[in-house]
C-alpha cells in the first residue's frame, strides 16, 4: 500500500511576462517516511527549477488511491462513502475514502472516477468532487527499472 505525501515546495518561478516570482507549489510523492519524501521532491524537481529549492512542508495524506490518466493536466479529490450494513444492528454505516483522480475537467473526473470504480462489489456514494492545486504525482521508484 503507498504512502502519499504532500510536499510543497518554494522556489523562483519565471511567468510568462518573464518576471521571476517566489511561488509555493504542491506535489504529492509516495515515500515510507517524511524524509524520503523530502528527499524524493528535492531530487524530481531540481533539474526543473532553476535557482534555490525549499522544501517548506511535509504532510501525510489520506488519500487511499490514485485514478491515472497521462494525458490529463489536474488532480481531482474524490471523497467517496462505502456503505455497508452491521449485522447486528442492521445500522447502516459510512466508510469515507479519499481517492485522487487525474482529469483535465470536473466531468471527465467523474467519468474516471466511475471507470475506475467499475468492477467493485461495494455500494457507494459521492459525497464531493473538488479540484486540488497539486501539481504532479511521484510514485515510488521501482529498483529493477532502469531509467
């Protein structure tokens, strides 16, 4: 199971009136801890930012699972409740997951959304659907791939 952080990350940004202006941006990395996340930020952004690179913070996410798409350019927060019944007390309970999804516009993130959900057995609802400023997504580097 991957371990998501949310890394933000300060750097010198050239606009593209050509100014330079100092921007906090977020990235999402999976890491076993908060310090191989750090390192794992520093090392996919350096060759892309020009000048100093901060990390400014680190936090773990809940987010349970990731809906790619390479060709979409946003990440979409999905915050889905799985509905079960107690046997017991035939109460019916709501199990919140938070599942990240690549799409290049709300609807499209809900039509991945719902692909990706195809072939599970469980009922669920929608509670929302929201834009996250993230920027990128790193996955764990596999060992035995040569890059």
């Amino acid at each position: 199971m991957a371990n998501w952080f949310e890394c933000k990350i300060r750097y010198d940004k050239t606009q593209e009136n050509g100014s330079i202006k100092k921007v906090t941006e977020p990235f999402l990395v999976d890491a076993l801890s908060f310090t191989e996340a750090e390192a794992r930020i520093i090392e996919e952004q350096t060759p892309f930012v020009s000048g100093e690179l901060n990390v400014s913070a680190v936090k773990r996410t809940k987010i349970s699972e990731i809906f790619w798409d390479d060709s979409a350019d946003r990440w979409y927060l999905v915050k889905v409740a799985f509905i079960t019944i107690d046997e017991k007390t035939a109460v019916e309970k709501k199990a919140i997951s938070q599942i990240l999804v690549a799409a290049t516009d709300f609807k499209g993130a809900l039509n991945s959304f719902m692909e990706g959900m195809k072939g599970t057995m469980a009922d669920f609802e929608i509670q929302s659907i929201t834009e996250t400023p993230i920027m990128d997504v790193y996955k764990v580097k596999s060992p035995d791939k040569k890059d």
